[in-house]
C-alpha cells in the first residue's frame, strides 16, 4: 500500500482510535471536575475533535468532525462510558495511558494529511505537532487548568508529539511513509510519552529565573495604601482607642531614644512603600514601611519637643491630640 492507502483508510482507522482515546481522558477530567454529564460529555468532544478541527481549517478544507458522524459520535459514547462507569473513574494510570496513544496517533495522522495537502515538511511537522496537543489545551482552558503542555511539573508532554510529527516528516523525505511506518511512528511517541510518565522525565527550566522566595514577590500588601485612611494612616491608633494612654495621648515612648533608621532603608530607596524587614524586626509590626515609620519618628520628635518646651515654661498649653497619638 503506497501513501495514498496511509491517506485512507488507515488514516481514518488512526484517527478513530485517536478520536476515541482522547475523549476518554477529556472525560476523566471533566469527572475529576465535578461536572455533570452534559459538561463531561463537552470535555469529551473538545478533546477529541479540537486539534482536528484546527488544522483542517488551517489547511483550508472542511473539518471532517462535521461531515463524518463517526468522528462526531465517538467522544459522546466514550464520555457516556466514563461518566457512568465507576470503576473506570478510579483507575487514573489507564487514562494516561489513553491520552499517550492519541497523541501518538494525532502527531501521525495531522502530519499524514497535511503532507496530502502538499504542505512543506515544516508546516505538515507544525500541524502534526498542533493537533496532537490542540484538543488537550481547548480542554484544559474550558475546565480552568493550565494546559499540561506548559507545565514544567509535568512529565513530557509536548515532546514525544514533536519527534512522532519530525518522524513522519522524514519518512515522507524518503518515500517511507506507509501502511507500516505511520503505525510505527505512531508507537514512538506513545512509548516515549509512557517512559516519560513511568520514569518522571521533564523538561528543564530557566536556572536564571529559579527561585524559592518567588512566591513572595506576589504576596498581598499587609499595610493600608496610602490615603485609604487619612493623612495619618500608619501613625498608630487613633486618639481614644484603648491603646491610647489618657492624659492627652501622650505616650511613655516619647521619653525612650530614637531608633536609626537601617541602612537598608535609606531615603534614597525607589520604592517608598517596600516593607524594610529590619524595621519589621525592631518594632514588631509586620507589614510597616520605612515610610510610615519615618512619619512616626517625626511625629515623636514633634512631641518630645512639645513637651520640653511645656516643662520649661511651666504652662499647659492645648496641644492637638493626634500630635501624641503616635504607635
């Protein structure tokens, strides 16, 4: 059988199975999402049918999803089978396994047919490429998860896809391209993607970016921003409150001597509101910035010298109270 017999009914053949593996495993994750038959059985045809619909629109043909029923009708009964199955719910391993055949078929029959089409060798491995994983990224967006293909936690993925479409690509090159290599070719990426999930083989990140405090670089601010609660937000309870002392507000703390600022937290720093952690440490308020702690300096320094010039003239003059309340 020559490469127009691969066009046909193998092809066809291939891209049932691949059609029917898929839905399986768009269906599982539909299950594990807790969705209803209705919504299991849409993950099932996304799946199946996504990354065919794409590259027959993108070669210009009509999608064989919407002229063949058989294409149509197999994710429903795949997703019908899982969703009312529980004991093919708890074997997770089997599905794995399903979604690795059809990425090795898919990878095969999407170059196969573009090839068919007379695209060149970088367009046909593309589209081989795009159709093993399009049907899995159109699922992973519908069920709110990031697509496995850009996951760097996840075994190979995308890779296994990549060689299987490169492989067809040099089959065609060399005339090889039939009834037997295209089945053979499909057997590489399954057992590649099947090692990668025995062996846990992944692809490797950016060594410049990796990080164990990355996360907190996204933590919420703790602090008020800046007016939320008047010009003197950050300055310490209000006057009143029942951490405020009586006698006007004024605080034992006025006495105790001024704490340097710390060298990390420098007037010169561009960001005014970054927490300074020495100034966590010292204070114990998690969360302060050398902004507001500064602003608290001034106002203690304010009082200290109110203060003074009260004992040395004697008087009791009315000072503003919320020039004491200070933290």
């Amino acid at each position: 059988m020559s490469f127009e017999g691969v066009t046909g009914i193998v092809q066809y053949v291939m891209n049932l199975v691949g059609i029917l593996a898929f839905a399986l495993s768009g269906a599982f994750l539909g299950v594990r999402k807790d969705f209803d038959v209705f919504g299991v059985v849409m993950l099932a045809e996304a799946v199946g049918l996504g990354g065919g619909v794409f590259r027959d629109l993108v070669i210009g043909v009509r999608p064989v999803a919407f002229s063949d029923p058989g294409y149509f009708c197999a994710p429903i009964v795949g997703g019908l089978v899982v969703f009312h199955s529980a004991r093919l719910q708890h074997r997770e391993r089997a599905f794995d396994l399903f979604d690795a055949a059809a990425l090795g078929l898919f990878s095969v029959t999407g170059a196969t047919k573009a090839f068919a089409y007379g695209l060149n060798p970088e367009a046909a491995t593309t589209l081989g490429f795009a159709t093993a994983v399009g049907g899995g990224i159109v699922s992973s967006v519908l069920a709110m998860e990031l697509p496995p293909l850009l996951r760097a936690d996840r075994d190979l993925y995308a890779l296994p896809a990549l060689v299987d479409a490169d492989s067809v690509a040099v089959l065609h090159h060399f005339q090889l391209l039939n009834e037997w290599p295209a089945p053979a070719a499909a057997t590489l990426a399954f057992a590649l993607r099947v090692l990668a999930l025995r062996r846990n083989w992944r692809t490797s990140r950016s060594r410049f970016w990796r990080n164990p405090f990355a996360g907190l670089r996204h933590a919420p601010r703790t602090s008020p921003p800046r007016g939320a609660l008047g010009p003197h937000a950050g300055l310490g309870p209000p006057h009143g409150s029942p951490t405020t002392p009586p006698h006007g507000g004024i605080t034992p703390a006025l006495n105790a001597p001024m704490s340097k600022a710390p060298s990390c937290c420098s007037s010169a720093r561009t960001v005014r509101d970054e927490p300074c952690p020495s100034v966590t440490e010292n204070d114990g308020r998690a969360g302060q910035s050398w902004r507001q702690a500064r602003f608290r300096n001034v106002a203690q320094r304010r009082a200290a010298s109110s203060m003074r010039a009260v004992q040395s003239s004697g008087s009791s003059p009315a000072i503003s109270s919320h020039t004491f309340a200070v933290a």
